[in-house]
C-alpha cells in the first residue's frame, strides 16, 4: 500500500512538472515550432493527406487477418 501511495505521489509531481515544460516550451517556441510539434504529438488532430481514398482512422483493424 506504502507503494502506491509513493507511485501516486511521483505521477502528480511529474504532471506538474510536464504542465511547467509545456508552459516554458509554449513561452521559447516559435509559432512554426508549435505548429509542428502539435503535429507530431497529436496526428488524430492534424490534418489527413489520405482523406480522399476514403480510408478511416482504425479502417485497417477491421481488414487485418482475414
């Protein structure tokens, strides 16, 4: 039990920790900058290339192995 309470204690002191890094990063980066690294760290949210083919996000998961 003493272990979770320390692991829970860690997870909130590395959320604030990734809470001032994005304030820092958000605060040093250039808009270009921040365009870019929301595109890598959230691609559902980016624009899709393929949306023409008529593939959907998850489409091949439903095809595979059969």
């Amino acid at each position: 039990i003493h272990l979770m309470y320390a692991v829970r204690e860690e997870v909130d002191v590395l959320k604030e920790q990734i809470k001032e890094l994005n304030s820092l990063l958000k605060t040093l980066a250039s808009p270009e900058q921040m365009a870019q690294f929301q595109a890598q760290s959230s691609p559902a949210l980016a624009p899709r290339q393929d949306v023409r083919s008529g593939s959907s996000p998850g489409s091949g998961w439903t095809t595979q192995g059969h």
